[in-house]
C-alpha cells in the first residue's frame, strides 16, 4: 500500500511528464499554423506558460529529492510526435488540432485537481501552492479554446470553400 507522499510523487513526474508532452505538441502545432493568427499567438502563449509549468514541477520533484521519469518524458515526447506527424496528414488539421488541444488542457484541469488535492493529504504545502498556481493557466487556455472554436471553425470553411486559400493549417 502507497502513501499520500509516495501517489503525490508519481503523479508530479506524471504531470512533468504530460507538460513536456503538451510543450511539444503546442510547439509542432504552432510552427504549422500559417493562417490562424489568433490561434497561433495564444498557442505561443500558453507554450511559455507550459514551459514555466514544467519547471515548477521539475522544482517540486526536486526538492522532494527526486528527478523527473525519463521514461515517461520520452514516452510523452513521442506520443506528442505521433499526434503531430496524424495531424499534417488531415485536411482539416486546425480543426482536429484545436480540439485535441481543448482536450488536453481538460485531462491538465484534472491533474492540477488532482495533485492538489494529493499534495494537501500529503501535507506538502508548497507543492499544493505551485499546482494552485498552475491550474488558473490551464483553465484560462481551455476557455479560450472553447470560446474560439467556433470562430476557428468558420474560418476553417470558409477557407476550405475557397479553391485558392490553404484551409488545413
């Protein structure tokens, strides 16, 4: 049986895990944007915001006297390759691409949860603190996604209907 402590750090190297995953996807999706401005520069946005993010937790491991998984971080690397490399294969990658993102940002909004709660039962104040301070950012990304998708959408069709514009990305 695991304690608090013990689930609380597995799950900080899963969530340093998921943020390097979520750098590299917002990475690859922003360098394919060419024409979604508004998409692009809040992409931009939260990839620095999602470094930061990475950081505080890789500060939280470390402190706790632990390093993030390797494994893991490759394993998340890869899986955001997969997703990048399925994307440009879509003719409508700024649609799939946004809503995968919005997905995502939902699985961060319950691990933040999550390890808040986990950091409170293990009595680790600052680790409670630093993911309070996180989970704002990821709800804030999720909200402007959900209240862009449908203007990303229109634009998306529009472009599509047009035989001279690129819609896809």
């Amino acid at each position: 049986m695991s304690t608090a402590a013990e689930h609380l750090l597995d799950w900080l190297r899963d969530a340093h895990a998921m943020e390097q995953q979520a750098e590299k996807m917002l990475s690859n999706m922003a360098e394919r944007l060419e024409h979604y401005p508004a998409l692009r520069h809040q992409i931009e946005l939260h990839m620095e915001e999602t470094h930061a993010q990475r950081q505080l937790l890789k500060g939280c491991l470390e402190r706790l006297g632990h390093t993030p998984s390797t494994t893991k971080d490759i394993t998340g690397r890869l899986m955001a390759f997969g997703q990048s490399v399925t994307g440009m294969a879509m003719s409508d990658e700024v649609v799939k691409g946004t809503l995968s993102s919005y997905v995502f940002e939902q699985m961060e909004i319950a691990t933040y949860t999550i390890l808040i709660a986990a950091a409170e039962a293990a009595g680790d104040i600052e680790t409670q603190r630093i993911c309070e301070l996180i989970l704002p950012q990821e709800i804030a990304m999720a909200t402007w996604l959900s209240e862009h998708m449908p203007e990303i959408t229109f634009a998306f069709l529009s472009r599509d209907a047009d035989p001279e514009a690129i819609a896809k990305r």
